[in-house]
C-alpha cells in the first residue's frame, strides 16, 4: 500500500537531461545524488541500484537509482528539496504492498516512508488515535484490541501502512479507511506541511486526493468508538480466518490485482472464464482466488502484464465487461 503516492514519471528524466545540458547544466549521476543524501540522512538509510524486489510484496521488480528510507520530516523535506532543485524523479513507496515494480527498475530516487509514532489519547465518548504514516496497519489493530477500542477491525489483515491504506482508501469486511479518518497532515511538493480534513481528502473507493495531488502523508489522526476486548478479538480472529481460507497467502502478490466493479464481482467473472491457474512463467491467476496474481517463484514483471493482459482481454471478449487493475504500476516495463 502506500504504493505510488508521488511519482514524478522518469520518462521525462532524459528530456530535462538533454534540455539542462542545452542550457549549459546537468543532471546529477546518481553517486552525486548519494553524496547530497548522506549530508542529511544516515548513510544505512540510503542504497545505490537497490533492488525494488526487497521493498515489494510481490518480490519482483528491478533497481531503483538510488533508495531512500526516511525516518523523520525534515529528511522527507531534504529530499523534495534536492530533487525540485535537480529536477530529479521521485517515487514515494510505503510497505509496497499494492505495486509492481518495472523489470527495468525505477530511474531517479525511490523515498520509503518509514515515519514511526503512535500515540492514543483516550477521550470520554471515543478514542483518537495519532499514527506516524510508515506504521503498520496490523501493529496499529492489535495495539487497538488491547485497549478495547473498536472500528478498526477491518485493517488488521492488509500488509500495508497506514499512509498507503489512506492513499488507496484501503477497506474490507465492509469498512474503508475514510471511515475512520479525522485529518492527515501531508507535504506538500516544496515541503510545505500542510492539514487535509476527511472531506478534503475526497475518499472514494480504492481513491483519494494523494493519487492525484504530489503530497506526500506524513501523519493520520483517526478516531474510533470503545467496545469489549472479546467482541474486538472474536471479529478480527474471524476476518484472519476469511483471508486464510480465501486468500492466497502462501504467495508473494500485491493483494487483489483487479478493482471490483460496479455491477459485478471481478473474481468471479474471472473464475468464470476459466482463466483460475492460467500461468506465464511465475505469475499465475491464483487457484485459490481468481482475483489474485502471484508470484510462484521468480515470477518477472514482464510475466505479471502478460498475465493480466491476458486476464482482461479474455473476460471482456466473453462477459463484454472491462475490468481495472487495482496495483499500481512503477517503474520502466
């Protein structure tokens, strides 16, 4: 999740190339670009041609330039800086659980948002609760259970952080991020922070204004109702169980590939040509639930497009339906 917030396409990268070498400058290379960093973030922070298959639930996808997990504001501040400046391409990525990376990596700078806090404060009526944006959705719905606060139930199972979750309104079991959210608090692309009601984030499903707007979630403030421990417990016990039974968690995926229509199941349509267990190279449509793609073994990017080409190029020739994807794409393919 927290897939793609920003991406500032590198299809442009050798445009603002030739153009500054035009106009008598350069871009950075990408040793100058980690020579900047480490003036301002801690040299373990920073990878040179890291691969993207390390930082992907999918465990696909080739190098990124230059890799940066930053752990605090003012080196997210640092780095929008450095490539407004050097009109340098940026990828913010959160746990990359919703992403599949290019087999031909990621040009310019690749930022993970690792941003840690938490803090609950418990009210008379309700609690609220004050996540950094790198927190883990499950970290946050069992720290929630052990304090008997309800509502958020529906999160414990996705692989993501909280940043991406509010990026992609991540839901399930019939709750959605927006349900709970009261403000985020974002950068903006100068580095400016800046406070986004509920209603300014323009929630929709698998949609909000961080896919259209350069922001970057820094901070979330939600608030939830108190419940009994037990009833917490016995839900989130019963949804692990669900995703046990139907999800294909034995391999490595970016979650649901498809988005659900709008009048129909995208799975079911997909089972319903036949297309459970069909495989290129390591990719296949999961025989398990057939709106997953996985990662058998070694599975290439490449694979994975051709698979989902495939996938939607049969089920619209058959039902007349087209169907979206809900990864999203990064990289050069």
């Amino acid at each position: 999740m927290y897939a793609k917030m920003v991406q500032f396409s590198s299809k442009f990268y050798k445009y603002f190339q030739n153009l500054i070498e035009y106009l008598g400058g350069r871009l950075l290379e990408k040793n100058e670009i980690y020579e900047f960093l480490i003036k301002k973030l801690p040299e373990e922070q920073i990878k040179i041609d890291e691969p993207m298959k390390k930082h992907t639930n999918f465990k696909i996808g080739g190098n990124a330039d230059i890799y940066v997990k930053a752990k605090k504001v003012e080196q997210i501040q640092a780095i929008l800086k450095l490539v407004n400046e050097y009109k340098i391409p940026l990828t913010i990525l959160g746990n990359g659980s919703n992403v599949l990376v290019g087999d031909n990596g990621i040009r310019g700078i690749v930022l993970g948002i690792a941003i840690q806090d938490f803090e609950i404060k418990k009210e008379k009526d309700d609690a609220i609760i004050i996540a950094g944006a790198g927190e883990p959705l499950g970290k946050i719905a069992y720290s929630l259970v052990k304090e008997e606060i309800a509502g958020f139930e529906f999160a414990g199972g996705i692989p993501g952080s909280i940043g991406g979750a509010i990026r992609m309104n991540a839901g399930a079991y019939g709750g959605e991020m927006k349900d709970c959210v009261q403000t985020v608090i974002c950068l903006t692309r100068e580095g400016e922070i800046k406070e986004l009601s509920n209603a300014e984030c323009n929630f929709s499903y698998r949609h909000s204004i961080f896919c259209d707007e350069p922001l970057v979630i820094i901070q979330v403030q939600m608030k939830f109702p108190y419940g009994k421990k037990e009833d917490i417990q016995s839900k989130m016990n019963e949804y692990a169980q669900s995703r046990k039974e139907k999800q294909p968690l034995e391999f490595p995926s970016a979650g649901s590939t498809f988005k659900r229509g709008t009048d129909f199941i995208t799975a079911k349509l997909i089972d319903e040509c036949g297309l459970k267990g069909y495989q290129v190279g390591g990719a296949q449509v999961s025989t398990l639930h057939a709106g997953f793609v996985v990662n058998t073994g070694n599975a290439t990017a490449e694979n994975v497009i051709s698979v989902i080409k495939y996938v939607k190029q049969t089920v619209f020739e058959k039902t007349g339906k087209q169907i979206e994807l809900e990864l999203e794409l990064l990289g050069e393919f």
